[in-house]
C-alpha cells in the first residue's frame, strides 16, 4: 500500500505535515499493534524517501526485529511511558542511536528524572548536531534546571543535620510547655 494513503497525506507532503499525521495516526491507533506497524512502516518510508539519513532504514531493522522507535514514539504520544521506556529497554545497545537517546530522553523527562533526561538529550544532540528537535530537547531541559531546578550539592548529605533535629526537638519542648506540659523536663 502506498505510505502517503496510509497516513492520508498527498505525495511531496512536508516534514511537518507528515509528523502531524503521523502523530495523529499514532495515536488514534495506539492500542492497534497492526495498524501501529503498518503506520511505523509508512512512516519509516517516506523519511527514508525524503530525507535519505538512514534513519529510516535503522527504524525498518528495528520493526523487521521486535519494536520500532516509531512504535516508541507512538507511546510516549499516547502517555504509555513505562511501555515506551520497557520497549527502548529492549533495544540491543549496539543499535542505540541518536533518535533513542532522545526517547530515553523524553521518557525520562516524562518521569520527572530530570538530570537523567538531560544526559540523553544532549547524547542525542552531540550524535546528530543538525536536528533541530534534539537540540532544543536539551537546551530546554537545561533552561529548566537553571531556572529553579533544585540539585543536591555533592559534598552536602541528604537528610536531616543534627542542628536541624536539635532545633526541632527545641521548638516542640516550646509548643509542649506553651500547653501546659514539658518535652525536655528542666534540671
């Protein structure tokens, strides 16, 4: 079946038109393995045909095997991300490419895991220098985690100090005598 009908595009449709309808199929059919593959695969063709990186044809290897990106991307979309991140998991790592790293990415993201999220990000954007979506991926994240994102300092331990378990024991031996009784009896 011609890919364009799959996807209900016209041939020579952009970049973007064919991301929205991807998108769109993706998720009208998120629940659908057969349609899912059949719209990874029509998908997959008309990158490969547009733009001729190869990442289609890494993208094919992966649905002819077990799970597509396309496939990966259809669940982060759909908000299944602990389904996205078990099928990024099963992906050997030798085929890890620059597109995973940005799912790893977004997965993590999605769970709140900044830190983690901004390492694939930029992974992602060091591979390929040129993409545009990996790119602000990791300046966004970067933005957010200078803009108020709070980081424990190494050299800091986590947890309560011995100051801050003296001045709570002081403020409740003040609340308990405030009412009449006497947490820390006087000498």
């Amino acid at each position: 079946m011609n890919p364009y009908e799959v996807l209900g595009l016209a041939p020579g449709a952009s970049d973007a038109q064919v991301k929205a309808a991807y998108k769109a199929k993706a998720r009208q059919f998120a629940d659908d393995p057969a349609h899912m593959r059949e719209i990874d695969r029509a998908y997959d063709e008309i990158v490969m045909n547009q733009t001729g990186n190869g990442y289609a044809q890494q993208q094919s290897s992966y649905a002819q095997g077990s799970v597509s990106l396309g496939e990966v991307r259809a669940k982060i979309n759909a908000g299944r991300v602990d389904e996205a991140d078990s099928l990024l998991e099963q992906m050997p790592v030798t085929l890890r490419n620059a597109e995973w790293y940005y799912l790893k990415g977004t997965v993590q993201h999605r769970k709140g895991w900044l830190e983690d999220a901004a390492q694939n990000f930029d992974r992602a954007a060091q591979m390929e220098p040129d993409n545009a979506e990996f790119r602000r991926a990791s300046e966004t994240v970067r933005q957010n985690r200078s803009a108020g994102y709070r980081t424990e300092s190494p050299d800091k331990k986590s947890g309560c100090s011995v100051c801050d378990m003296c001045s709570g024991l002081l403020c409740a031996d003040c609340c308990c005598e405030c009412m009449g009784g006497d947490l820390i009896p006087c000498c």
